[in-house]
C-alpha cells in the first residue's frame, strides 16, 4: 500500500471550511451531505479517506447554499486541464500495458479532458475486442493518478487496479475471501480471487466517441 499523501493547502482549505460548516449546522458529515442532496459517502470520504480527494466547485456550491458560509477562493479546486495524458492501452486480458511508467509520465498522446476533469487526471486507451460489449475498441477511459487505494471508492465498480505483485487491470472490485484481499470480477474472463492491490482507482467516464457499429 502506499503511503498517506499529505493535504496541499487547497485541501486543507477546504477541510477547514467543511469543519466550519459542521459546526455551524451542528450536522455530521453524512447528515449535511443529504442536507445539501450530495451523496452522503462524498464528506466522510474526503474527511477519513487516505487518498486526498478534493470537492468540486459544484459540491461546495450546495454546501455553501445550505450552510450560509460563502467558499472562499483559496477552497476551490484548480481549472480543468486542457488536456489529458494517454498512459497506457488496456489490451487482451483486460491489462493495462503502460508506456510511460503507468501513473507518473505525462503521456506519449493526450485526449481531450472528461466532463469536471481535475488535476491528475489520465486516460488509457481500449485495443482490441476482449472486453465487448462493455468496453470497444477505442474507448478511452479516465481515472485519477492520486498514490493510493481509497476501497470504499472502488468496491464493486470497475476500476483501475494495480496488483502488489506488478500487473495493472480494469476490473471490477468486489471483497476477497482473506481480511485485506479483493476478487477483481471480469466480463469475458475468469475472476482473479484473493489478490492483494497496491493501488486502484475508479473508472471516472468513458469517452465512447471513437466507436463504429459492429457488423
């Protein structure tokens, strides 16, 4: 597993104005979340979760009209990137063959940036017909490179996942057998049981722009 990562000071920004918002409410985080018609998972996972998520401008919109506290601008997260780095190609077996060390290059390509794209977002490429129908050839999708494994994030939705032992995946994340182990579940494959993660990251959006109609 890799280490914590510290908060940069838009977070901690943001993580003060939270605090103030739940004092002010006298609510729990999961209470001013329904509140404001946010999932309630979204301020506890920011608040408890060892990858640093940050709040979108759109989420600290609704705190802010329910709460009566204004965002600051020091709270709000970065502008979208005008694009984002292809990393890698997910190819037969549904493994992702990275070409510039996986989560750290800056791409070999880039493509256009997914609706509310943040800072650290990247994109691999769908080679091949080995994950039809789910995904085709050509789909890209999106993910956050953030060091981490956020599980409640992850558990039963496809994602990005790299194993301890090496290999890096799209599949879906459901619980293990073993305390600490995950099954990652596949569409056309065999699921994996029992794998220890390093990391993984949720599929975030698929662009599905490129594909044609199948014969």
């Amino acid at each position: 597993m890799r280490p914590e990562a510290p908060l940069d000071e838009q977070q901690q920004a943001a993580k003060r104005l939270l605090e103030q918002m739940l004092k002010a409410t006298g609510l729990t985080p999961s209470e001013l979340a329904r509140a404001a018609k946010l999932t309630p998972s979204t301020l506890t996972r920011f608040l408890n979760s060892p990858v640093r998520h940050t709040l979108s401008a759109r989420t600290l919109g609704k705190l802010s009209a329910y709460s009566g506290i204004t965002v600051p601008a020091a709270v709000l997260p970065a502008p979208p990137p005008a694009s984002v780095p292809v990393v890698g190609y997910i190819g037969a077996g549904e493994q992702v063959l990275p070409f510039d060390d996986a989560a750290l290059g800056a791409g070999l390509e880039q493509a256009d940036p997914p609706p509310g794209a943040e800072p650290g977002t990247v994109a691999v490429v769908v080679r091949g017909d080995s994950m039809f129908p789910a995904f085709w050839d050509g789909d890209i999708l999106y993910y956050s490179r953030e060091a981490g494994f956020d599980r409640d994030g992850c558990l039963y939705n496809e994602c990005i996942v790299k194993l301890r032992d090496g290999p890096i995946y799209i599949k879906r994340v459901t619980p293990g057998a073993q305390p600490g182990r995950y099954t990652l579940q596949s569409y056309n494959a065999p699921p994996m049981p029992d794998v220890a993660i390093d990391w993984a990251a949720p599929v975030q959006f698929q662009d599905k722009r490129r594909r044609r109609a199948k014969p």
